[in-house]
C-alpha cells in the first residue's frame, strides 16, 4: 500500500480528539503536559488544537498565567477570602452598572 504526503498529514494530526483536548483542558493540563502526553512538541499540539476548532472562548486555560483547574471560590476559605479582598482593595465603579478590576492574574478575573 502505497501513502502519499497528503494522506500521511493527516494521519499524524489525529494523536488526539476534540473531546481528549476539552477534557484534559478542564483537568487543568498545560499545553506542554499535553504535548509529553502524546509524544509531540507543543507547538505541534497547538496547531492541531487550532486545527480542531480551539478558539480562546471555548479553551478553558487560554492564556491563563498558571492554567490549573476549575476554580470555585467561597469566602470562608483562604482562596475565598483572597477574592474577597481583590474586590474590596482593587475593584471600583466607574458607572452605577460597571465595576473595574485589575490583577496581574487573567484567570482569577475571569472567575470573578
């Protein structure tokens, strides 16, 4: 049997599925994690995580500074109490309907 380069492309960008890339993201796996999963460098994992339809909106870890998992907050935990205190130190209303908050930590915001 004889595979042309075309057909040899796109047998090697199946190391892994949309569902597998979604569900790693959401176990709080970086890209570089991902990549020593499945043997590839992560600038390959990238190309194929684009190519199956990652986006920033529906890539969980995107751009955050330390991906990790889902986080939840309750103010009676110390993390709780850390966002408790980003939003009376940092926050404040430049409108009656608009509250602005800066943190060098985009993930924890998007939480927020």
């Amino acid at each position: 049997m004889r595979v042309t380069a075309k057909e040899a492309r796109v047998t090697s960008s199946t190391h892994f599925s949309w569902a597998d890339w979604q569900q790693w993201r959401e176990q709080g796996w970086s890209v570089a994690r991902i990549a020593r999963h499945v043997h590839l460098s992560p600038s390959r994992v990238n190309q194929i995580a684009r190519r199956l339809g990652r986006t920033p909106a529906n890539d969980p870890q995107y751009q955050k500074t330390r991906p990790g998992p889902r986080w939840s907050w309750d103010v009676t935990t110390e993390s709780g109490a850390y966002t408790l205190g980003l939003l009376w130190g940092l926050a404040s209303l430049t409108s009656p309907t608009t509250l602005l908050i800066r943190h060098r930590d985009k993930g924890r915001l998007e939480q927020l």
